[in-house]
C-alpha cells in the first residue's frame, strides 16, 4: 500500500494554490481534500461530511478541549479547524490528505504534527500577483492592496516550509506537486 501523509498547502491569495490542488484531486484518487470542521451554519448547497462538518459552538470547543483538531481559528464568530481523526484515517488509508490553509494555520498544524509536509506556492513576481487579483475580478482595490500587504508577510515564513513552488505555468507546478508527493512516498526517514 502507499504511504499516506497530510500535505499543508499555503501561499498569498490569487497565487494559484487551489488550481493546483484542485488538479492534483482531479487526476488522482488517492489524494483527497482535508474536510474542516465549522460551526457557522449550514448553506443550503453544503453537505455534512462533504464540504465540512457542521458542528455547534459547545461541539467545536469540546473538539478544542479534547486536543481532536490539528489546528482552528475563530473567523467572523464561527470555529474552523482540521480534525484530527479524519486526517490520521486517510493517511493510515494510504491517502495524501492536502489541507489548503493560511501561513498562521499551517504553523499550528507544523507544531500540532509535524510529520505534515508544508509546501508555499510562491508567484513569479508581486507585480504578477497583483496582475492576477485584479484579473479575477472579485475584490475591489483596497482589498487588492490588503491582499498584497498580506502576501508580502506571508512570504516571511517560507522558512518554516518543507518546499517551495513558483507557479509560473500552471502545469509546470502540478507536476512539481506530484514530484514532491512521489518523494515523500519513497522517503524513508523524516
């Protein structure tokens, strides 16, 4: 059987990362996206156990309390965070459990289980990256300016990551990505 582990994937917003993921799913079955665990409530195209667990507030800090989340944080008054269970259940399943998360959740997962593999998709250039948010279209300037400020930051800690990609061409960096999941299934030792 293949070795399964968890693979935290971070980089600033627009950098391209859920592409990337969302390829590697597409053309492999043995990689799976992590589910979060939420509070918030239920939208009404969502699944339980698909897109998220959907718990109540005393559910998630009982979750907290009993040390069964990799990581959370409080956005907007709701709970997210990775459970634990599931994660350790597909990697002892054989599969890659990719979990697409910001720097600050990715440093609590590196603490919380550090066989995880961080990968930071990095863009080309800032100039790039700006390019890129305002051609999607979904954030007016002040946000675009923010979402650069954040990335400029983010940037910071690649140190803390296991590997970086620069997402150039798209194809170029799935690949990247599968080389990186065939080397820690060859690995040994950590």
């Amino acid at each position: 059987m293949k070795k399964g582990f968890l693979m935290v994937v971070s980089g600033p917003s627009g950098v391209g990362k859920g592409t990337i993921c969302d390829i590697l799913l597409r053309d492999n079955t043995d990689i799976k996206y992590s589910i979060s665990a939420t509070s918030r409530n239920k939208r009404p195209n969502e699944e339980h156990g698909k897109n998220y667990f959907f718990v109540s507030n005393d559910e998630f800090e009982k979750m907290i309390e009993d040390g069964k989340l990799l990581e959370y944080a409080r956005v907007h008054g709701n709970y997210y965070g990775t459970p634990k269970d599931f994660v350790l259940n597909s990697i002892d399943n054989g599969d890659v459990v990719i979990l697409e998360i910001d720097v600050q959740g990715a440093l609590q997962v590196k603490k919380n289980y550090p066989d995880a593999v961080l990968v930071f998709i990095l863009p080309p250039d800032f100039e790039e990256l700006k390019r890129r948010l305002v051609e999607r279209g979904t954030e007016d300037e002040e946000t675009v300016n923010l979402r650069m400020n954040n990335a400029k930051k983010e940037v910071e800690f690649l140190n803390e990551y296991n590997y970086s990609i620069v997402n150039d061409f798209i194809d170029e960096s799935v690949d990247k990505m599968k080389a990186i999941i065939e080397a820690e299934r060859l690995k040994i030792k950590k």
